[in-house]
C-alpha cells in the first residue's frame, strides 16, 4: 500500500497552519493543538514562543511542505516523540527512537518517590531494571550527583539510545549499562534501591491500539494480565537490595492490590502504593526486611 499524499494546507501564516492543523489532528490525538506547534516549531527551527509571538508570519514553502508531511505522519498515529527523535522528561532531553518507550509524564512520580527515599543516604548505588530511553536512570542521576546508577535493559537496541542520553546530558560518569534479561546478568550486588517501569500491559489488552502501536511490544506486554515481569522482579529483588532498602515499581493503574500482594507474598515490608497527577495508583514501593 502507498502512502496518502500529505494532507494539503491552504494557509502560509503560523496562525492559519496551526488552525489547520489542529482541526486534521483532532480525530487522532488529544493535544492536537500542541502537537501542531511542536511540529511548526521543528520544521521552522523556532521555539514555541516564537510562533505565538509572530502568528502572522507567513513560512517559506519549503517550510510549509516539511510542516505537511510531519502532519501526515502524525495523522497516521505516530507519536510527536518519535516523529521528532525526542522528548522532554523531567529536566532532561532525551533522544527516543522506536527502539525504546516514550517516557511518560506518569513516571515522574517513580522518580520523585525514589530521590525521596534516597535522600538520607550518601553515593547510593541504584538499579535501573528496564532502562528503555535512560529516563529514570538519568533524572535520578542528575538529581544526585554522587549516585552511581547500574541501568540494564534485554534491548542492545534500548541501551544505544541511552547511552548515548547519558552523554548527551552529561551524565556519563554515573551510569553503568547492562544488557541483562532482568536480573540474570547482574553481577551479585546489593543496592540501595532498585526501581523499574516493567511492561505491564496484558498482550489482549484494547489500549494496545492507537499510537502506542508504534512502541516496542517489547516495553509494553507481559503475561499473565501483565503481571509477570512486575511479579519476576519482586521475587528476585531482595537478592539484590540492602536490609532496608527501598523498591519501587510503576503498574498499571488497576494493578497496584496485586503488586501489593505479591510483595507481601515475599515477604517484603511497609508496602505502600502512591497516585499520580491522574489520581490513580501507578507505583507500589515496599522495604526489603
Ligand atoms: C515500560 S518500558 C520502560 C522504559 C523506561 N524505563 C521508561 O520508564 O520510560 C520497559 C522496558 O523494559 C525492557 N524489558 C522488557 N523485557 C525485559 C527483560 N526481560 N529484561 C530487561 N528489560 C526488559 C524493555 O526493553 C523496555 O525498555
């Protein structure tokens, strides 16, 4: 099958483009009208503020084309993250392909919760299970200088863009990358604290439609209802972590009485889930006795 011609855009004004574009996009995206400013703003290589403040301006056709065929790719479900080879997380810029997960607003709570439970303990040693992008490693890292961060992933692929995120943010020095499926290549260590934003999604699950059909299914589905590397983890962790030291795990939002019993099942201790910005339960953390 060929790909649709671009959709055609009558406007060459940054005000009457945007209108346009929002009214195309409303059908498959939710921000519809910050995806088509993300998007301006690339193909005029301007920030955001530039297009509010010369909304009148009209752009080059060239430019006009470019902003077409990112509006084409986005109408096809792309994500923005992808179509642009970045996203934003937490203070960072990160450089994302379809190799790895676009990190989620959501999981800025895991990484809160974590230099929360850190913040009493000098050069912590933590491990990043997942690693995908960097995102948590990273933000951890750069929120704590003299922590140490082991970041693995099973994806050589996932692990090419984090590394090179580490660099691109300066955050080299800290970080250590390995490819391990879970724990099985982790050299017999105990950390302080590990945290992980497994694939939790059930393989039949109705959400695997729309954009995130784009993500790696390797980030996104896990067996049994999306409970078996939440489940792996917890039962493998207390080799890996200090008489005291903290898990946390991000869930799916009707997971978290599950990951609670399977942490209570291992006999883990003050098990806790916490909500994000959406007010539902997405990370469940517990102490290791
Ligand atoms: C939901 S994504 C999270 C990515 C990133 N930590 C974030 O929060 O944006 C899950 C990650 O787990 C990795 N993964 C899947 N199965 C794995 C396994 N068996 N061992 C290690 N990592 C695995 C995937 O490659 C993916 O990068």
């Amino acid at each position: 099958m060929t790909n649709p011609s671009p959709p055609f855009f009558t406007y060459f004004s940054i005000k009457g483009l945007l209108t346009e574009a929002r009214q195309k996009l409303a059908d498959v995206s939710g921000s519809a009208a910050l995806d088509a400013e993300l998007l301006l703003a690339e193909c005029l290589g301007k920030s955001q503020t530039y297009l509010h403040t010369w909304p009148e301006k009209n752009v080059t056709a060239r430019q006009k084309e470019c902003f077409q065929k990112l509006i084409q790719k986005r109408l096809e479900d792309y994500p923005v993250a992808y179509i642009l080879g970045k996203k934003a997380f937490w203070t960072l810029d990160l450089r994302v392909t379809t190799d790895v997960l676009v990190p989620r607003p959501e999981t800025e709570l895991l990484v809160e919760t974590a230099l929360q439970k850190i913040s009493n303990t000098e050069k912590p040693q933590i491990l990043d299970l997942g690693t995908g992008s960097g995102a948590i490693a990273l933000a951890i890292a750069s929120e704590r200088p003299d922590a140490i961060v082991c970041a693995s992933d099973s994806s050589q692929a996932a692990l090419k863009i984090a590394e090179y995120n580490a660099r691109k943010n300066g955050l080299d020095a800290q970080l250590r990358f390995i490819q391990s499926n879970w724990f099985s290549n982790i050299k017999p260590q105990r950390f302080d604290l590990i945290v992980s934003n497994p694939p939790y999604i059930a393989p039949d699950d109705p959400h695997l439609q729309g954009s995130i059909r784009h993500e790696p299914q390797l980030a996104l589905t896990a067996a049994n209802s999306g409970m078996a590397d939440i489940e792996l983890i917890i039962a493998n962790a207390p080799d890996f972590l200090k008489t005291n030291a903290w898990i946390i795990l991000e869930h799916g939002y009707d997971q978290a009485k599950k990951t609670q019993q399977l942490f209570s099942q291992h006999h883990y201790k003050e098990i806790e889930s916490r909500k994000d910005l959406n007010n539902l339960l997405r990370i469940t953390l517990a102490c290791r006795i």
